[in-house]
C-alpha cells in the first residue's frame, strides 16, 4: 500500500519511516471511516496506551532514582493524560492527516482532544508494530520532548491539588461552576470557575469542561498560595 502525499509528509514531521505504510494508514483511520476492508485505529489505540505508559516509566524512573512511587505517579499521569496527548498530536498536525467520516468532519473531528489523543496513541502503536520498542520510545521521547525532563512532583492533578489544600486547612472540597458556554456544537468554549468556601475565587476557559476545571484550579491554587 502507498501512502498519499500528506502521509509522506507526516512521516517526515515525526521523524520515522514505516516499512509497512499500510500500519500507518490504519493508525490514522478514524471508526467512523471503518468498513469491511477498511480497520479502524482502535485496536491500535489500545496498544498504543501501554507502549506510551511503559516508555513513561521507564523514562520517569533514569530521571530520578531516587524518587518515591508516589512522587513519580503524578508525574506519569501529567506525561500521559488525554490532554497531554493531544497536545502533541497538534503539535505535528496529527488532525490534517486524520481519515473520518462525514459526520467527525462535520463535527470539527480534526480539533477534538479525545480524537487526537486516541490517533496519536495508535501512530505509537503503529511504530511499535513496525519497528520494535526501541523506535516507539525513541518516537515518544522524541514527540514528547522537553515535557518529560520538566514534568514535576507538583505537576499532580490540580483539582487534587486544590482540594488537599483546602482539607489541610478545614475547608470543604472546592466547587465547580460552570459560568458560560459558548460556540457551536462541535467546539464549545466553556468558562469555569473554581469556587472555595472563603470566597476565594478562580476562573478559566476551555474547550473542555475537564480542561477549564484543571485551568480554573491552577489559578485558585496559585492564588491561595502566594505570599501575603
């Protein structure tokens, strides 16, 4: 099977070469193009998921030693969570070269999070069928670049990290409260606002209500713990 012209393109932006296109072309391939003689990426999706996690570990634990489990969690979570994931993914204009359906185009597939981060792990996948582990880690490292050395301790989920702050000083969890949704269907924009029982207060805009939560607690946290 031949690659089309934007497929060569894309494989010069991730810096790898297929042997067999056809892995590619499936990695790419979104359900709703599947058909008799079309597989769809969601197999791929699945193995790509765990060659991702098994690299970030092992990336995780040459960076640090000495780092305890529950110092290294939050950091693996930050490295592999669906946010991270399509972020990358756009990052090498994954989007353009997606296969969908009339109805994911019509519905801005191309800029979903969860799309996109779903593909991104099945090009891995694909690499790893292609090539073995050692090029699927060399991908990951490579794509993921500087967010693995940076990736910290406090990069732990920030609603978690909200809510420990709060309970460390006998507040209730903190509330979330969606101020406004705006845009068409296919890409909303939500505002949220992070919400704690000393009248504190937070607000950020997503694509996602998930994402504006996250936004939203980063900021409140920030606040709270600047110096008076």
């Amino acid at each position: 099977m031949k690659l089309s012209g934007d497929l060569k393109e894309f494989e010069t932006r991730i810096g790898y070469h297929f042997a067999a296109p056809d892995l590619l072309n499936r990695s790419v391939t979104h359900a709703s193009m599947s058909s008799a003689n079309r597989d769809d990426n969601q197999r791929l999706e699945f193995l790509g998921d765990r060659v991702l996690g098994l690299v970030m570990a092992e990336a995780l634990l040459a960076l640090d030693p000495s780092a305890t489990e529950g110092q290294l969690a939050p950091r693996f979570n930050a490295l592999v969570r669906k946010e991270t994931c399509a972020d990358v993914a756009r990052e090498i204009d994954l989007g353009k070269v997606l296969k969908l359906g009339r109805s994911e185009m019509i519905s801005g597939g191309r800029r979903k999070q969860a799309l996109l981060g779903d593909a991104i792990e099945a090009v891995i996948a694909a690499v790893y069928l292609d090539g073995g582990f050692d090029a699927a880690k060399s991908l990951v490292l490579r794509l993921w670049g500087k967010r693995v050395t940076r990736v910290k301790e406090d990069a732990r989920d920030a609603k978690t990290a909200l809510q420990e702050w709060a309970q460390a000083r006998g507040y209730p969890p903190p509330k979330y409260v969606q101020i406004n949704r705006s845009g068409p269907d296919h890409a909303p924009v939500f505002t949220i606002a992070a919400q704690l029982e000393n009248g504190a207060e937070a607000q950020a805009t997503a694509p996602s209500k998930r994402a504006a939560e996250q936004a939203a607690a980063t900021k409140l946290l920030a606040r709270m713990e600047q110096p008076e």
